[in-house]
C-alpha cells in the first residue's frame, strides 16, 4: 500500500518521476517533498488519499506554485498523453470545465487554475463532483483544510521562501498578543516553523471536534506573530514554535501573561490554569477589553516539542464560553497528536 501511494504522489509533480525528500501524514492524507529525479532538486509537494471506489485523489503544488488536481485508479487503462473534456462542481458552486491528461495509463492530471478563490473553494468545500467520460464521481474533500496549506507551507520550505498566490485579500482580524519566550517581537518568517507548525496544527485540529475550522494560508497568519493559525466560527487560534524554551521553566507562565498584559491597553485579567493531563503542560488564560473593542479571552497552552524546545497553542475569542470549549477540545486534539 505504501508503495502505491509513493507512486501515486510522484506521478502528479512536475515531472513524471521524482524521488522522494521527505514524507509527512496531514488530516489522513499521505503527503510528501520531491525532487527531481537522481537530484536533489526540489520539484514539488504532494498529498493524496485512497477512497472506497479504489480511486486516489492527487493535490500537488511544484516549485513555481503552479498546482493541480489529480485521480488515479490501477484498474485505468488510459493513453498516456490523451486527453479528456471534463467539468468539475464543488458543493453548490458553478460548474468549471476543465481538460484532463493522461500522464500514465491509470492517472489523469487536471492543471487548475491560478485563483485564490479556486483555492478556498477546494480548502473550504465539503464534496467535489467530477463529470467525465458520460460517468460523474463524488469525492468528499475530508481534510482539505488542512492539506492545502501544509502543502503550501511545504513548498515555501523547500523554496526558502516565496509568496503565496492564495491567500485571501481580507485582512484578518485582531491576533492574540505577541508572545515568545525570549521577548522577541516582529521577527522575520521561519519558514522551517512554518511549515512544521502548519503541519503539525493540521493534524491536531483534525483531532478535535471543533466544527468547520480551515486552517489560514501563510500570509494571512503574518500579523500574529505565529507560525500557523486556523480559523472556526467565531474563534481563532495559533501555533508558535518556540525552540529555546522549555515547559518545565517556572517562569513561562509569568512571560507569557507579562507579554499579554503588556500588550493590552484596557481592562485586563489573568490567571493559570492546573495541569490535569498526564503530560507536562502550561496553561494561562487572559482577558483583555476596552468599551471600544469589547472583551477578547485567550487561552495559552504550551506542550513539550518532539525536537526540543516548546509549542504555543494559542485559543481566543470574544465570546468567553465559546473559546472555552475550543481550548477543551484543542488540548485533546494535542494530547492525542504532540504528546
């Protein structure tokens, strides 16, 4: 099974062969960093998932962030370098038409377009219908929130850097207060952080039972001073990599709340929460509110990293309950991915 899935992911790049860099799992899709074949070029970045109907379901994003769609079935036999009129609907959208090409006798590669919409559309879209050859077939798009921006986030790695044609053109809104153990404020883009945090965020989150989260592209997630965010219904959250700091400090919940304290500029309350899991934790929350901007509630979590140092978990909100489940359901997600 393995070997199929390795098959399938470095069919869809941008070259038809490609050697593997790196692997990594998002939301239950398999996904991975490759490079051009015999090098160690990078060429793209690619995840895809196996459904009932034996069909895989390709995403892929190369070096120019040029990215694509694609389907592959063993039991396919298809003329390498044909191609089909096909048209595609996501949930309740307008239809798009489009051309598949064969790029092996079991898969088809759809180029899609280079539109942040299109990109929401499939990071946000519940089910894709694809209509093709008088057949017309149904994925679910489970965990597309998560795998897009983590192949984005793997490309940007891999490229050192890099704009992202997707992000949205919205401002976000408010982000929690700056917070970082070693008091740095406005640092420049770690895009190794960046890219494992939005991992490691998107595997957490599909841990949980919060409903309808996306995780934010990396453009949007700039002005929190965070490594990766996700966004829910009427809550927000983020991830930070902290590398030079540790749970076990017995000052980590006295910076974290001095940070938040001396970043709010109105009414502020504070406190730590206890540590009721079986794993080493730090947990604060704040309230910061002024009669122009309301009451904003953040809860802080702070977990051991794998690789050394700290993850920040940051929840907020302005509705008090609501954040609050949020935080409970998070610190389950991250006690069942991280810890």
């Amino acid at each position: 099974m393995l070997f199929i899935i390795a098959a399938v992911i470095t069919a869809f790049g941008q070259s038809a062969s490609a050697d593997v860099m790196r692997n990594f799992q998002v939301a239950g899709w398999s996904a991975g960093a490759y490079s051009f074949e015999g090098t160690r070029t990078f060429s793209h970045c690619a995840g895809s998932t196996r459904y009932v109907s034996g069909i895989y379901m390709v995403f892929s994003i190369n070096r120019s962030l040029t990215w694509s769609v694609g389907f592959f079935n063993p039991a396919w036999r298809l003329n390498k370098g044909s191609e089909y009129d096909i048209a595609f609907v996501i949930d309740d959208a307008q239809p798009t038409t489009s051309r598949a090409t064969a790029i092996s006798g079991e898969g088809v590669s759809i180029q899609l377009a280079d539109s942040s919409a299109l990109f929401t559309q499939f990071r946000r879209g519940r089910q894709l219908r694809v209509a093709a050859a008088n057949q017309v077939f149904t994925f679910n798009l489970d965990g597309t929130s998560a795998l897009l921006p983590a192949l984005l986030g793997c490309v940007q790695q891999e490229n050192a850097g890099g704009a992202n044609p997707f992000a949205g053109r919205t401002q976000p809104p408010a982000g929690p207060p700056s917070t970082s153990s070693t008091h740095a404020k406005n640092t420049p883009a770690n895009n190794a952080h960046q890219a494992e945090a939005t991992v490691v965020l998107a595997n957490v989150m599909s841990a949980t039972k919060v409903p309808g989260f996306s995780i934010l592209p990396a453009d949007e997630v700039a002005q929190y001073n965070m490594d990766a965010a996700w966004a829910g219904t009427g809550v927000l959250g983020a991830l930070k990599v902290v590398p030079d700091a540790q749970v076990d400090d017995p000052k980590l919940a006295s910076v974290l709340l001095g940070r938040a304290a001396e970043d709010c500029k109105g009414a502020f309350l504070s406190g730590s929460l206890p540590d009721i899991s079986r794993n080493k934790s730090v947990r604060v929350f704040t309230s910061c509110g002024d009669d122009k901007n309301g009451v904003l509630t953040t809860y802080y979590l702070a977990v051991r990293r794998p690789k050394g140092g700290l993850y920040l978990f940051t929840t907020f909100s302005a509705t008090q309950e609501t954040v609050k489940q949020a935080d409970e359901n998070l610190r389950q997600g991250v006690f069942q991915v991280v810890t």
